[in-house]
C-alpha cells in the first residue's frame, strides 16, 4: 500500500526572481544613501551630506524593495492542475 504525498513547494521560480529583483533594489538604495565622505575632514560638505538623492530617492528605495520581498513572500505559486 502506497500513497503518493503530493506536495507544492513554498516559493517557485518567479518568487525567488522578485526575491532577488528587490534585493537589487534595496542594495541599490543603501548604495545611493552610502558615501558623504570629504577631501578634507576638517570641512562639512553640505550640499553632498544632505543631497536629495540621500535624503529622499534612497529610502525610497529601500521601502520599495522591502515591499517587493513581501510580495514575493507573500504570492502563492500558480498550481498546475
């Protein structure tokens, strides 16, 4: 007597390629938040610390990605039936 245990597997292909699309997305928010350094430690750039690429466009990027992993966390593989 045997039984056959069919069982789906919990992410498919496409799960691990948005997985991996916004874990792009976020590295490339923390790369454009990265940086700030000075020639001179002695002067405060100002205009490079506070730039809106890092005060506004990175996070964004970050909260983009980090939803992007939800999603892909969160989507049920398509059953073929």
């Amino acid at each position: 007597m045997s039984t056959t245990n069919k069982t789906t597997p919990l992410f498919s292909k496409e799960n691990f390629i948005l997985m991996l699309v916004g874990g792009l997305v976020i590295a490339l928010g923390m790369f454009l938040m990265s940086g700030g350094k000075s020639e001179d430690p002695n002067v405060f750039a100002n205009n490079e610390v506070y730039s809106s690429t890092r005060i506004t466009l990175a996070p964004i990027l970050i909260v983009v990605g980090l939803l992007i992993e939800v999603y892909a966390i969160f989507k049920k593989p398509k059953t073929a039936a």
